[in-house]
C-alpha cells in the first residue's frame, strides 16, 4: 500500500517553442533539483521523469509511516517553492511555469520491472493509473493539486479541504470522491474557510440536482 505523486508542467510543449533547447535543459534542472530535494526530505522515492513530469512514491522499499500526510506536505512544499522559483524563471528565460499534482494511495506491485537485459524498480497497477487520472484533471477543475479520498489519512487540522467533485476517471468504472488541499496562515485561513463553505453548500446542491 503506496501513496503516488505525478507532477506535470502544464502547456509544456507551448514553452519550448519560446525558449532554445538549452534553455528548456537549464529550466527543468533548475525545476527538477528543488523537486527531487522535497520529495527525499519527505521520505519519498523518486521513480522517474518523464520528460516534464515527476512520478515518486511512499512506503516503498521501505515502510514509512504516515506516507499519505508525507505525500501531501511534499506536493504543497513543492507548490509553494515554484512561486519562488518562478521569480529567478522570470528573469532568466523571460516565462514562468504552472503544474499540475495528483495524489493517490492504494495497493500496487512494487519492484524491479522491465526485460532481462534493462529494468527499472518502479511501480505498476491499477493505482498508478488514477494518480495519473487525477494529475490531468487539475487543469479541468483550475487548480494546482487534486487528491483522492484515499489520502484521508494524510489530512490534519493544519490543511484546508475542498471537495471538488466525485468523478469516474477514464479506465475505472468506480466513481472517486476528488479533493484539493491548502495550507494557509492565521491570517487567510478565515476568509479561505467561508470561501469554501459557500462552495459546499453550491456543491450539496449540485449533487442534488437543485
């Protein structure tokens, strides 16, 4: 049992149309570097890039307590170091970036996966496919980060939560409850708070169809 993490900058390929390929190598080293660096502090393992996106894991090869919370702390560190990142991105290559996070946890098969000759230690399964799912459809709902049910455990007093929708994601025939999450301080937490109350109460009747 594994919590994932896929990460995505969003409109990538409209990017490197306006940058050179050097540039693009220079910026996703400067992106990727913070990345990788959370996702270690935050005992997580980091399985691959695929090109633009991150994919990284919890509670494997090694069991680490509380995975879900440690996923959700490093996807809104993550979040809250690109607007840092940004400013040196502005004034280097003249752009800045967007991405996108899903968070998923459930049972997957974990181990060294590929032919004879080349093989990864990565992660396989039905799971994996909707952390994927939910990374894509940040840029359906407008926001940053988006986690399944699934992640309830993670959850502290500290996080604000908005229920966004419950959805059936392409591949699966089971509808999933989808969140997303803040981290806000003393002094935007209130009007956070009533600004996701009345999005409830429009959602409770959303759901009944009123």
């Amino acid at each position: 049992h594994i919590s994932i993490l896929f990460s995505d900058i969003r409109s990538f390929n409209s990017i490197s149309e306006q940058i050179s390929p050097s540039q693009i190598t220079e910026l996703l080293h400067d992106y990727f570097t913070p990345v990788t660096r959370i996702i270690i502090d935050h005992h997580g393992t980091h399985d691959k890039f695929i090109g633009d996106a991150v994919m990284c894991f919890w509670n494997a090869p090694v069991d680490v307590p509380d995975h879900q919370g440690h996923a959700i702390r490093a996807a809104l560190e993550m979040l809250a170091g690109l607007r840092d990142l940004n400013k040196g991105f502005k004034e280097k290559f003249g752009i800045e970036i967007a991405v996108g996070i899903g968070l998923h946890s459930g049972l997957c098969r974990v181990g060294n996966m590929g032919s004879d000759d080349i093989f990864d230690y990565t992660i396989i399964g039905d799971n994996v496919n909707l952390a994927s799912r939910l990374e894509s459809l940040t840029k359906f709902y407008g926001v940053e980060l988006i986690i399944s049910q699934d992640m309830a455990p993670g959850l502290t007093d500290a996080l604000v939560v908005q229920e966004l929708d419950r959805v059936r994601v392409k591949g699966k025939d089971t509808p999933v409850s989808i969140f997303t999450v803040f981290s806000p301080d003393a002094g935007t937490r209130p009007a956070l708070e009533a600004e996701i109350n009345a999005h409830d109460q429009a959602l409770a009747h959303y759901k009944a169809g009123a």
